[in-house]
C-alpha cells in the first residue's frame, strides 16, 4: 500500500454564547470547501458544528470547537470542553435527549453525519466528541491508527505547524513541522518541508533531515521531527531538529524521543542527525508535538482513553497542555486496538 496525508488547515474557535455558533458553522464550511467536500458533506460539515457548539453553549460553558483538514476529502470537528460531562454516553445518543448537567442533545445527529463519530467523556472532567466527514474520513494506514489535532496562533489564520503521512510498502513515515515563528512565513516553511517529506518517504529519516536543512534555506526555516515505523522489524525510529518532540510508551516502560537544538534550513554546512531506534511492539503508543503543547502531561490522566480513536487522545492533551500562545499540534500514533498484544 502506498498512501499520503498532508494535514496543514485548523481552525479553533472559542465557544462561550450563541453569537459563536455561527463562526464555529462558517470554519465548517471554509474547512469543507479546502478539503473539496461536495454539497451534501459540506452541509453535514456545517450540521455538525452547529450542533457540537450549541451543546458547548448550553451545557459546557466554555468550550472549543476544532476543525481540521485531514488530508483531501476529509474535515475533522472535535468539541472539547472541561464542563460537568456526559454521566450515560450511551443514553445521550437517543434523539432528543438532553440535561441541564451534562453535553449530550444533538450528538445522534452528529453521528449519522459521521463517516467516523467517537465520544470521550469523564463525569467532573469533560467531554471530548470526534466527528470526521468526508469520502476518505474513513480511510486509515495497515498495522497503525494515527489522529491528530493542529491550530494556529490565536492571532493569526495560518497555521505555521502541520504534519505529514506518508505510507510506503511496509513503512509509515510521519513528518510533525513548526515553521519558525507563526503566521504566513511559518506556513509557507512549513509547507514546504512536509512536501519534500512526502516525495521522498523512502527516505531514512536522518536522511530526510538533511533534504529538509538543505531545502528549506529558501524559507524561514523550521523545527521537525520525522518518526519512520518498519512494520517488517517493528522497529521505530525518530530523529528531530528544534522543538519537536516525541514520547514512546510500550509495554514495559515510556520512553523520551528529544530532538537537538537547533533550526533546519538556517545552517550553510551539512549536519549529521541524531537517529534514536526503539521497539515498535503492541501495545506502543507514540505521541508527538510541537512546542504549543507543554510536556507536562500523562496518558494516565486519560482512563480508558485507549478504547477511542488516536485523535481523541490529542484533543486531550491538546486541551489540558496547550501553551495558548502559540501554534499547537498532537500527533498520535499506536498499534491497532485489535492487536495490541501481538
């Protein structure tokens, strides 16, 4: 199988009275559009984030609603809130259902718009729903689920992070990109490396690094980490240049994936990576991010998070350890549900 996703467009629209269910529908449908969406999914798209930001108003309070652009053909809507959250999650799927304590009315509509619909949610803690629309929503890598989340700087409408997915034979390769600074300059860098990353995804990822410091001296430059999962020696290996980081958790123990200081595409002369090699063998989760996400953070936190799509997790860690001042992105990737202890 060879395939590739490019995830480079997010919004994140705050969601506190109803004057901003219309913003959180209007990003829908810009989303929608960017992602080439026909009619019928684009108003799905829309649909679903005004039914996902009414809740956050009634029941939440203060909420996000996030929207990406999961590659051609898919738009992803995440609600995230730290609100009462949903004490029967089964119960609030029925039409109609709704509290005065809990997130739950409308969540039956989101899932029959869903090609993909997932909800987390901790009495006390929030909530947290996944929706993805979209012909290829539902299209997904062997041997691996991925789910991420990126937003932009909260004064600007280009998103400088990003990240890319590029599956060759046997071996995925996945490019997390913080293009240096944020706005237009940071999207244009970043873009540019995810691109070089996708054509090239046969590439180790030492070797990877060093297009990327050669290309991207035409650019502002960026911080990148390359994560590359050999499914024929389950081995992982990751090697990164500034302020992208990684955390492996295996079987037996976790383990810190730290990229070295520095700035790709501002050196004149050829540098030698750092590359860090690991087991890759169920049940392993691999979480990367940009420097918007502050590291204090635990899986543990999550219970029973495991049982959810990949891209749940992200939004978590996306809503508990976000700086705020930046741009953000959450990657995850782990071994299949099903096949966790193979």
């Amino acid at each position: 199988m060879n395939a590739r996703v490019m995830v480079t467009d997010g919004w994140n629209v705050g969601i506190e009275d109803p004057s901003q269910v219309h913003g959180a529908a209007a990003a829908a449908a810009t989303a929608a559009a960017t992602a080439g969406l026909d009619a019928q999914d684009t108003a799905a798209c829309e649909l679903v984030a005004t039914e996902l930001a009414t809740n956050l108003v009634k029941h939440a309070h203060t909420g996000r609603l996030l929207v990406n652009v999961s590659g051609h053909g898919a738009v992803q809507l995440v609600a995230v809130d730290r609100g009462p959250g949903i004490a029967d999650v089964g119960a609030s799927m029925a039409d109609g259902y709704s509290t005065t304590s809990s997130l739950g009315g409308g969540l039956g509509a989101c899932r029959r718009a869903a090609a993909r619909f997932d909800v987390y949610s901790l009495p006390g803690q929030g909530t947290v729903v996944l929706v993805c629309i979209g012909p290829s929503a539902m299209e997904s890598f062997p041997s691996v689920e991925v789910g991420g989340i990126i937003t932009p700087h909260p004064g600007e409408s280009a998103v400088g992070d990003g990240f890319g997915l590029a599956w060759e034979k046997d071996r995925l390769t996945v490019g997390v990109v913080d293009g240096l600074g944020h706005g237009v300059a940071a999207a244009q860098a970043r873009q540019a490396a995810l691109e070089m990353i996708e054509q090239q995804p046969t590439m180790d990822s030492a070797g990877l690094l060093r297009e990327l410091d050669a290309g991207l001296r035409v650019t502002r430059g960026a911080a990148a980490a390359i994560a590359q999962i050999d499914g024929w020696s389950r081995q992982l290996t990751f090697a990164g240049l500034g302020n992208v980081t990684g955390r492996l958790f295996g079987p037996a123990a976790s383990q810190s994936l730290v990229s070295r200081p520095g700035i790709l595409g501002a050196g004149q002369k050829a540098r030698l990576h750092r590359v860090v090699s690991a087991d890759w063998r169920g049940p392993a989760v691999l979480v990367m991010h940009t420097d918007g996400i502050k590291s204090r953070w635990e899986p543990s936190d999550y219970p029973g998070v495991d049982r959810h799509h990949p891209a749940v997790l992200a939004a978590l860690i996306w809503r508990d350890a976000n700086r705020g001042n930046d741009d953000a992105t959450v990657v995850v990737i782990r071994t299949p549900r099903d096949k966790g202890g193979q």
